[in-house]
C-alpha cells in the first residue's frame, strides 16, 4: 500500500481545525460571558487580567460576547498560516520597530502554546511533509557508495549529514559538508609521517586545498589513485563557492555530492 502524502497534509489539516490552540479558551470566554456565568472565570485566570477583562464586558456585553467569537473563528482559520510565521520568526533575523504588529487573536494564541508549542509542531510537519516528494526524487538519483576499505565514524557522519542535506533541498550546506567528509577520509589515509607533516605545516587547519595540494606532491608516495585528485578538486571548488560566492542550485549540490560519493570510491578503493 503506498503512502499518499496528499492525504496525510489533509488529515493535518484537520486535526489543525479541530485542535487549534486557544480556539477553545476564546470560546469558553464568550459563552460565559453570553450566559452569565463571567465570575467563573475568576478562578482560572489572573486578578487583573479578569478585573480588565469584566471591565471590557460591562461597557459593551453584546460587542464582548461577539468579539471573543469572532477571535476564537480568527484562530481557527488562521492557525496554519500562524504555524508557519512563528517558525520563520526563529529562522530569519527579527528587526525590532520595523514588523506589523501582530492581530490581538495571534498574540493570545501564541501566550496560550507557550509551553504546549503546537504552532511549531503544525509548522514543522506540514513543512517536513512538503519535503517528502522532492527528497524521494533526489534519492532516486543517488546510486550507493560502496568501498573496498572504511575511513573512519566521522567522515560517516560527514557524509550521512551531506546527502541528508542534499535530500531536504539545503543545497549549499550539503556543498559545505562534501568538503568536510573529503577532507576528514584524505586525513585518515595519509601515511603517518606525511599526517604528522601536513598537521604541523598547516597548524591542524589543512582545508581540503591544502591536502590536496599535499597529495598532489606525493601522489606516487601514498598510493592514491590518480584520477582522485581531479574529482576532489571538483567538490573543493564547489565547496569554496559555497562558502565565499552565495548560495548554491540543486544542480550544483547534487554534482558536487555525486563527485565526493566518485571521489570516496576511489580514495577507498583498496
């Protein structure tokens, strides 16, 4: 049976609609206020936030009554839209004095998830849902890495990290990352003498640059394929671009990964 990622926004969707936070507080506000009952809520909510609150009701029982309605209606329809927003606000800068002020019903639902953070949840699934599709694509256009000799757990690490990168659309992190795995396998297979060398001349800093120009010079010495240095320069200058130029295509993440997995195969050939 496969899996439809269609159906599982909608059924998202839903629970959002049935489940929205501080839906239901604005309700219980306006039908106890519509009803009679308003000294109820003296013993759920802080004195003075109840004292402004029966102040409210009193001027204008009939507009109080609609208003709290018409705000629990506004979280309802808005909550995805809300979702969205508060996890942007952690992921761009926030520059104070120049954003809208945010709609009163925002500003009580986000004081009511504080601790129960339902916005960031919606946000974080319905965005990872987003990402299945294209991230099944990407994969289909990976074939596996498979070596003759392992490097080590961290260049695993470095690895896993950039396809995974690569899979969610973090295009230049994945660049970044494919430096780094090179880097740390080069590391690892250099003889102990040259290791000890690289590590003292580049003060335990050597960029994938300086190994490689490091294997360049002694590439009969410690027996690496000869085509490697060709392939990892690709992934270097890629990488470099990444870190100085700008942000990087899918096209460009995807070559410069498939380079480094070509470039560990032949590193690790043997």
């Amino acid at each position: 049976m496969g899996i439809d990622i269609s159906r599982l926004e909608n059924e998202l969707q839903k629970m959002a609609a049935e489940e929205t936070p501080g839906q239901e507080f604005c309700e219980a506000i306006s039908e106890l206020a519509r009803t009679g009952r308003f000294a109820q809520l003296r013993d759920v909510l802080p004195g003075i936030v109840y004292d402004e609150l029966w102040t409210r009701y009193q001027q204008n029982p009939s507009f109080f009554v609609a208003e709290w309605r018409r705000l629990a209606q506004e979280m309802r329809q808005g909550f995805i839209q809300h979702a969205r927003q508060r996890l942007t606000s952690l992921t761009k800068l926030q520059y104070v004095g120049l954003e809208e002020p945010a709609p009163a019903w925002q500003a009580i639902q986000r004081a009511l998830d504080n601790h129960q953070n339902d916005l960031l949840r919606a946000a974080f699934a319905l965005e990872l849902l987003e990402l299945v599709e294209p991230a099944v694509l990407r994969a289909t256009q990976l074939r596996e890495c498979v070596v003759a000799t392992p490097s080590s757990e961290e260049a695993d690490r470095y690895l896993d990290e950039a396809t995974r990168c690569y899979f969610l659309g973090l295009f230049t992190a994945c660049a970044v990352m494919c430096r780094s795995v090179l880097e740390e396998a080069i590391k690892q297979k250099l003889p102990a003498a040259l290791a000890r060398q690289v590590s003292t001349r580049y003060r335990k800093t050597a960029t994938l640059g300086n190994l490689l120009h490091e294997v360049n010079n002694n590439l009969q010495m410690i027996g690496f394929d000869a085509e490697f240095p060709r392939v990892a320069n690709l992934v270097n200058d890629v990488g470099r671009k990444a870190v100085h130029q700008g942000l990087l295509s899918e096209d460009e993440a995807r070559e410069c990964l498939q380079n480094a997995r070509a470039a560990l195969q032949l590193l690790l050939c043997k």
